[in-house]
C-alpha cells in the first residue's frame, strides 16, 4: 500500500509541475501588463503621446538592421555525456563545420639550375696534356699577382693604423688573384691576416668605446677574437671603400669575406682574419713544396682550384677548405703511390715548415724520414698526377680505417686522439666515413 501511494503523490507532483509550466507565460504576460498599467496611470496624455512616439521610432529603427545569422550551439547534454569532442563543439558554435586536420607537410629542398651557369674554360692547346698545361699557366703565382697583394696589405694598414697602430699586416696568394674564375668570390685566393696581442685589441676597442665594454671579452678569448674582427671590418668598409661580403664566425678559424676597392674587371675577393695561422702554413707548404719537387707545388694549386670550380671548398656549405685540399694533396704525393716510395718526404723532412709544426713535427718515429723518391724513370706529369691523385682518393683510400697524416707521411690508421667524421647522406640511408685530416 506505501508503495502504491508513494506512486500515486509523485504523479499528482509531475501533473502539478506540468500545469504549472504551461500557465507560466501566461502568469509573465499578466504580470508585464499590470507593471506597465500602473507606470502609465500617474502620466499625463502629452507624455503618453511621446512615449508611444518614441516607441514607434524606435521599432521603424529596427526594422532597416541587418539580421544575423544565429549561431548553431551544440548540445550541451551530449557534450557533457562525450558525445562530441571539443573541436566539435567550438565548430559547431562558430557555425563551421569541423574540418579534417592536416599533416604538416615536410618540404624538401629544391634547387634550381643557376640562370647564369658557369661555363667551361677553353683552351688553345689539344688533348689532356696540353689543356693541363695551359691551365697550369694561368694559375701559377705571377708578379702582377704579388703586387696586387702589397697594395691591399697597404690598403688595410691605413685603415687599420688609427684604430689598432700596433698591428702588423700580412698577405698571402695561393696561385694568380688576378685571374677571374668561377667561385672566385666565394672562395677568395688572397688572404689578409692582422697580427696583434690581445691587450692592444682590449685597448682599441676601449678607445673606440666598444657596447658593454671589455669586462666580458677578458674572460672569453673567442668573443675578443670576434670583437676584433668586427671592428677591423667596420673600419676597412668605412674607411677604404672595402665591401663586406660574408662572415664565417662558427668555424674553428673565424674570419670575413670583403671584396677589394677599385676593382675595374670584376670582383676582387679576400679572407680578413686576425691571429690566423692557417694562411702562413698553406703559403709556407706551397712554398716548401715547390723547392722540393716542382711538380707537387703544380699539383697543390691544380687540386685547389678543381675543388673550387666544382663547387665543393665552400667551407659555409660544410665542404673541405681550400687548406685542407692542399693537405690531401701533399699526403697523396707522400704515401699515394703504388710502390710505396713517394715524391714529398714526411713533415720532418720540410726544413721551413717543420719548425711551424712545433713539437708535433719535430717527432721523428719510425720510417718517418724516408726520402722522397726521384722518379727518375719516365717521370710522370702533373696531369698523370692528378689522374692518380683522383683515382687514389676514390678507390684506394680507406675513410673508415686511414687518416690522412702529412706529419707521417705515410698510410695508417688514425690516432685515438682525432676526432671521428661522419657523413649523413641527404637522401637517407646507412653513413659513409669522411676523412680525418
């Protein structure tokens, strides 16, 4: 029986909440007239007759606005119940239907065709010999060469004298500047290289009232050797009409790229450093193997200059620099021949050089100081020598287990010391070893 009654109260509730709810507008209309019904009593008719003036312009107003769309809500049952997700439920009340999301789409590099390629050089003479030859000609160290560097060395220590007057300035051209070729800006054949202690650099940025001062740069000798470099730069492109062109700071060795004043045929490249050694051992190298075998000097410059006209010494993209080329060059010559005997002794043997070296050259191990052979019979050409030198790299060399050592002259494995080089192909793929120079 309590059952049955407890059914019956909560029917006669639900009945009585539902008659409820349909008299509810009623009881609101009611409710509004009988509020406006005692407003409008105390007024008089010619307020009565504004009111209603006002009222009617007001709805005429109305009716010109545009109407807008309404806005389509989601169900918030469902979206409390996990019906939708909530990209649903924000398109859904923006009035957008949800859109299907997409993967970010990787882009691959493209490279296009130069619109200006570079064309091949051509020659008077016929056959690979000859066409070596003649190469060799145009890029051998000429005087018009040497005094195109003396000029720019005292370009740049005019420039330089009343920022840095302790500096000492030196230039170096590895083959004949003035010959213009392809990749001749990116990869300069002059080097100008400043020569000053770091307390004279601490004193000219001082006087020169370097941004946040010198306290910062005592303690970091890299930052100093850039802050010198930056301000060299600024005075050689403000004061002697030099051109910047690159920078290349994150390298081991940091440097500028500035293009010479006064060029009239064309572009005259540099590399601008400070405290550099790299320079004055590549000039001493070429110098030194040029007095001991002319043919390995030729050998040197005919190397560095196909890396560059192949696109493949440009040390911003990653690729070997043109010391490091002058390097594989030497140690071929060294090691590089099939009978064992070569053209160029070890590092030991190299009187001006060996003394640049410092301890590491004056180390003499076993079998370090074999002389070089004299090749008396059918000496080969440099054309047959760069034949070989191409064919030793890329079929004799092991990357993974040599090291290329112009300090041994001779091939062995590398030391645990040098640091390990790998290549990442870009297309993917298992990796290559690279050389460890």
């Amino acid at each position: 029986m309590s059952s049955t009654w407890n059914t019956t109260v909560k029917n006669l509730t639900c009945l009585d909440k539902e008659a409820l709810t349909q008299q509810a507008p009623m009881l609101t209309m009611a409710l509004c007239a009988a509020a406006v019904l005692f407003a409008t009593v105390p007024l008089q008719i010619p307020e009565l007759t504004i009111a209603l003036f006002g009222a009617m312009v007001y709805a005429w107003l109305h009716m010109f606005e545009p109407k807008k769309q309404g806005k389509t809500m989601a169900d918030p049952l469902k979206a409390e119940r996990g019906y939708l997700k909530s990209k649903d439920i924000e398109a859904s009340m923006s009035g957008h239907a949800a859109r299907p999301s997409k993967k970010k789409e990787v882009k691959q590099e493209c490279r296009k065709p130069s619109s200006v390629p570079i064309s091949a050089p051509t020659f008077q003479g016929v056959g690979w010999e000859a066409e070596v030859g003649e190469l060799l000609s145009q890029i051998m160290p000429t005087a018009e060469g040497n005094q195109m560097v003396k000029d720019l060395v005292s370009s740049v220590k005019r420039a330089i004298w009343p920022f840095l007057p302790e500096a000492e300035v030196a230039g170096f051209a590895i083959g004949n500047p003035a010959r213009r070729c392809a990749y001749g800006v990116a990869v300069p054949e002059i080097d100008i290289v400043l020569t000053v202690s770091p307390e004279v650099i601490l004193r000219g940025l001082e006087r020169k009232g370097t941004p946040g001062g010198c306290s910062v740069l005592r303690r970091d000798p890299r930052k100093l050797h850039k802050a010198a470099i930056r301000a060299c730069t600024d005075q050689l492109v403000s004061k002697a009409g030099f051109k910047f062109r690159r920078s290349a700071f994150k390298s081991e060795d940091p440097k500028v790229t500035l293009l010479a004043p006064g060029a009239s045929e064309g572009a005259v490249s540099l590399d601008f450093s400070v405290n550099s050694a790299m320079p004055l051992h590549s000039a001493a190298l070429l110098t030194e193997c040029g007095r001991l075998e002319p043919r390995a000097k030729e050998l040197i410059l005919l190397v560095r200059r196909w890396a560059r006209d192949r696109g493949i010494s440009h040390v911003a993209k990653g690729h070997l620099p043109p010391y490091a080329w002058s390097l594989l060059a030497i140690y071929f010559l060294q090691a590089g021949s099939e009978d064992g005997s070569g053209l160029l002794p070890p590092l030991a043997g190299f009187e001006r050089s060996a003394a640049l070296a410092g301890k590491a050259g004056s180390r003499t191990e076993s079998g370090s100081e074999r002389s070089p052979s004299k090749d008396t019979e059918g000496q080969k050409s440099t054309a047959a020598l760069f034949q070989e030198f191409l064919r030793f790299y890329a079929k004799d060399f092991n990357y993974r287990n040599e090291a290329v050592s112009v300090r041994l002259g001779r091939r062995a494995p590398p030391a645990i010391a040098l640091p390990l080089n790998v290549i990442v192909p870009e297309a993917g793929g298992g990796t290559e070893g690279a050389p460890s120079i």
